[in-house]
C-alpha cells in the first residue's frame, strides 16, 4: 500500500470517492467532465468527509477547522454533485441541465 503524504492526498481522495460510487480513476480519464457527470448521495459525502477529515489532520498536522476547510477546498475542485433520488440517471439529469 502506498504511504498517504501531503504530495498525494489529493489523489487518493478522489480515488477513494470514486470507489465509493463504483467508478475508477481508469474510467475517470476516459470521461471528460467525469465530477459533473457523475453523483453521488448526500450519505455516500457524509462518509466521505467521515474518512477526510481525520486523514487531512494527521497528513497536515492541523486542527478540525483547518482541516474541514481544506476538505471545501477538495469537494469543490473535485467533489461529484449530490444526487439523492438513486432513479434518476446522470445523462438524464445532464440533457434536463443543457439549454
């Protein structure tokens, strides 16, 4: 397994979001604009920040504040939208977006 440090926590936050909802980093480079195509449910986030925030403390060596803002940081750079109703799919929700 490959240490957590600063210089990949990125990475492996998003790997980590992207297993969550059954996807891989493969598949996201195959997919242009996968974090807006793709979703995820408002408790699938709630986990996510569950694992985040006690990592980004320990790889950062800061406080829970400092920390929860550097994880706003993560979900809106790379953070998928939330999508709580499991019957709709994206590209249905895309082309109901689209002008």
């Amino acid at each position: 397994m490959i240490r957590i440090n600063r210089e990949n926590i990125g990475d492996h936050l998003v790997d980590y979001q992207l297993t969550m909802v059954g996807k891989t980093v493969a598949e996201a480079m195959k997919t242009p604009e996968w974090y807006s195509k793709w979703t995820m449910t408002e408790e699938q986030q709630d986990q996510l920040r569950d694992y985040a925030i006690p990592l980004i403390k320990k790889i950062f060596k800061c406080n829970k504040k400092r920390a929860e803002g550097i994880f706003g940081w993560f979900l809106l750079q790379f953070g998928l939208r939330i999508d709580n109703n499991p019957k709709t799919t994206n590209d249905a929700d895309l082309q109901d977006l689209e002008l």
